[in-house]
C-alpha cells in the first residue's frame, strides 16, 4: 500500500535555478495542492521529492544530483522526481546513477500529475523525456494564484524558450524555441496577482526580449507594456527581469519612461567586454553597443540599478582579453555584477573549443571580477545616502527591524512604525551603511 492510501500525501519541492523555475515551482505546487498533497519541506519525509532542476552551471547539475540522493536518503519508499532543464540534458545519467524514480524533462513537467499516477523505481525509473524539446510549439500555460514562497513579490512567466544558440549555452536545447504567452492571458494572469496582494510583479521568461515575436499576429515587448498601462488594475510595481542588449531598443525606453510604475531597475547581460571574445561567444552585439546603451539609460534614468551578467574564463580568452573586459566594466556605471566562470556544457559548441583556461586562473578572474562587483554595488548605494526612497515591505528580520526591497532594487533595513507590515510600501529615508547593508528610518 502506498504512503497515500492512508493519508493525506506529502510533497517536498526544491528549486535550482531562475525566476522562470521559481514560477513553475509555484505551478507545480498548485497543482498538486488540488490533487489533495500537502506541502512539507524538502528536509522533512515526504511522499513525494521534486528537484526542479537547472542546467546552466556543471555546479547546478551536481546540486540537483545531491539534492535526489537526499531525498532518498530521507525517505527511501519515496517517489523522487527529477524535472526540468538537467533532467533534460541529462536525463540518462540520473537513470544510470539511481537518482530518481520519475525523470521528466522541460515539456513533460507540465503533465506531473499524470506521470506520478505512472509507476517508477529507482532500479527502473518512469521516463518523461521528450527527444527534442524544440519541437514543442506551444506555449506551456501555468497559471498561479499565489507564489509558493508566500513573498511580497510575484512572477509571472510570459516566455519560454531560446533561440540565440550562444556557443556555452544549452537553454535553446533544453528549453525548445521562443515562445510567447498571449496578451490576453498574460493579462489575466497579471491581474490575478495583483488581486491577489502582490506589491510587485516581476515579468519573466529564458529570452524576455523576445515576448510576441513568435505570435500570429507579432507583438513585442513595449507592446505588452502599454497594454498593461491601459488595463486595469495596474500593478503597483512592475520590474523587467533579464533583458538583451540588442533588445533594448529606443521604443522601450520610451514606454518605460511613460510609466512609473515600472521599476527602474535594468539587468543588461553583458558575459565579455572583448570583441573576440564576443564573437566566439556568439553574441551578437559589441562592447560599444553595450556602453552606449547603458549610458543612455543612465541619462534617462539616473536612479536606475543596471545589473549586468559576466562570464570569465571562456575558452581562449587570454589575460589581455579578460583586462579589457575588468576596464570595461570598470568604467561603467553599472550598480552590480553576477559573476559565472565559464561551465562546459554538454552539447554546446564551447566545450569542444581546444584552448581552455585553467580551473585555477578562472577562479582568479572570477574572484577579481567579484569583488569589483562588490565596489559596484557599494558605490551605487553610497549614492542614495540622505534619498527618501519607496520600499516594499518584504520581511520582518527580527522584533525590531524590517527589511524592503527598492523600485531600483536596493535593500534597506529600517526599524518598525506603526502599521508597517510586509506587502505595504514604505517611504525610507537612507541614512547610511551599516556594514555592508544600508540602514534608514521611515519617513512621516
């Protein structure tokens, strides 16, 4: 008899990986929640594990790994479910090892509920793996009321899939081709969320720039944004989350400048500041194009965050290159970094480039890069010292001081006031750091 023939069922899910995850997660959740499963935490015994998994980083796939062993270890009769991006990618391998009893990849996910009712062993695991992701046409729609995680702020996935093919990358592989969720839906579901309290809605997808271009009738992104402008209720804080330098084009500044709403926070990818290096990267934009970009925004926008993704220790870059790449960002006002060194990925072109750099020198660069991150990061929030600035209320830190989160995506901690509690919005007044976090008090 299995565990819930005689009580109510038990899920534990963890998430690896991006915002578009956590929005499935969510999905997920709901979905079993309407199929009478309770929610536990992935420490606890369960019924059911789900490593929702992410293949960007060879670290990622090791963490989903060790993730499935302890969900065995925790409960051995359970059923360990392995789903998403490595699943996809290397789906084989956790048959192989043992790892699961179910192994869904990207477009079988969204059947869990029929693959769970599929019987599955660890020695002979249920097999939800499509041989090729990017003949999925359709947009996957995942509707949620709530995010799982109960924050103040809610995504909402309006795309899926790639089509750029960058040589390091395997997403357009993993995740199939660009797709869009219709305006209409997008929507409805925003509307959804912002009925249901949240102070924030962040728009996602794996190649957000590219939302409508797949569409019957074409649509882009500024398009999407007026029609929310023009819907109602309008969410009190939208934020853009990762969008292509090439994407970020004059009309979308435009429309953003229209609404304040929309958060003035931008993460631009940048990877390399080396043309070359560019080039082998198959990226399709030059480091001028970047630096005008980013200083037009600047102008546009002077309390703008600009967040930008660095990728150091690609093959054949040279100590030269990776110099230009640290002046580069040196010089720009950029307010922080996220720093990856270079992952083989199976199947990407660039793990069979024939120069690689050495583990040790890319861990050098990637401390480099770090810690000019960090100055980045500090010298963008000395300048806000004495602003007042409007803060979501996300969390209550302990009795007697409350953590919120910027339009431009700074965290300030604050102590209590009457009334204050999370998903209310706050005016803060910054006063300064207290080590590396800024501290302020609230205003009125």
């Amino acid at each position: 008899m299995r565990p819930e023939e005689h009580h109510e069922p038990t899920v534990a899910i963890e998430t690896l990986g991006c915002k578009v995850n956590q929005y499935e997660t969510s999905y997920f959740f709901e979905l079993l929640k309407q199929a009478g499963y309770r929610a536990v935490s992935f420490r606890e015994s369960a019924d059911v594990y789900i490593v929702h998994s992410c293949a960007v980083t060879a670290k990622a796939g090791s963490q989903t790994r060790q993730l499935l062993r302890r969900a065995r270890r925790t409960n051995p009769e359970a059923r360990v479910v392995a789903a998403g991006c490595y699943a996809q990618l290397d789906g084989q391998r956790i048959a192989r090892e043992g790892l699961a009893t179910h192994i869904l990849g990207n477009p079988g996910k969204f059947k869990l509920l029929e693959w769970l009712r599929r019987p599955g062993s660890f020695e002979k695991p249920c097999i939800g793996l499509d041989p090729d992701p990017r003949l999925c046409a359709d947009f996957d729609i995942s509707p949620v009321s709530h995010m799982h995680t109960g924050r103040t702020r809610a995504m909402l996935k309006v795309q899926d899939g790639c089509d750029a093919f960058c040589s390091y990358c395997v997403v357009p592989r993993v995740r199939g081709k660009s797709r869009s969720l219709a305006p209409a839906l997008a929507l409805e579901q925003l509307h959804q969320l912002i009925r249901a309290g949240y102070g924030e809605i962040v728009l996602t997808g794996i190649h957000l720039g590219k939302w409508g271009k797949d569409l019957a009738s074409p649509r882009s992104l500024p398009d999407l944004l007026e029609m929310i402008a023009s819907s109602a209720p309008l969410p009190p804080r939208l934020r853009l989350s990762s969008i292509e330098p090439e994407e970020f084009d004059s009309r979308l500044v435009e429309v953003i400048s229209a609404n304040p709403w929309i958060c003035r926070h931008f993460h631009i990818p940048l990877q390399s500041a080396d043309p070359v290096i560019l080039s082998r990267m198959g990226r399709s934009y030059s480091p001028g194009n970047y630096s005008e970009l980013v200083h037009r925004l600047v102008a546009s926008f002077p309390e703008a965050a600009i967040g930008a993704d660095v990728l150091t220790g690609f093959p054949g870059e040279s100590e030269k290159q990776f110099e230009n790449t640290l002046a580069f960002i040196d010089g720009l006002p950029l307010g922080y970094l996220h720093v990856f060194p270079f992952s083989p990925r199976p199947g990407a072109p660039a793990a069979q480039f024939c120069d690689p750099v050495h583990p040790d020198e890319m861990k050098r660069r990637a401390l480099i890069l770090q810690e000019l991150g960090r100055r980045k990061k500090r010298a963008f929030r000395e300048k806000l010292q004495g602003q007042n600035l409007e803060l979501l209320v996300e969390t209550k830190v302990r009795s007697d001081l409350f953590e919120g989160l910027s339009g431009n995506y700074v965290k300030v901690f604050f102590l209590p006031a009457e009334g204050i509690c999370s998903g209310k919005f706050v005016m803060v007044k910054v006063k300064g750091f207290s080590g590396e976090d800024l501290r302020g008090t609230v205003v009125g």
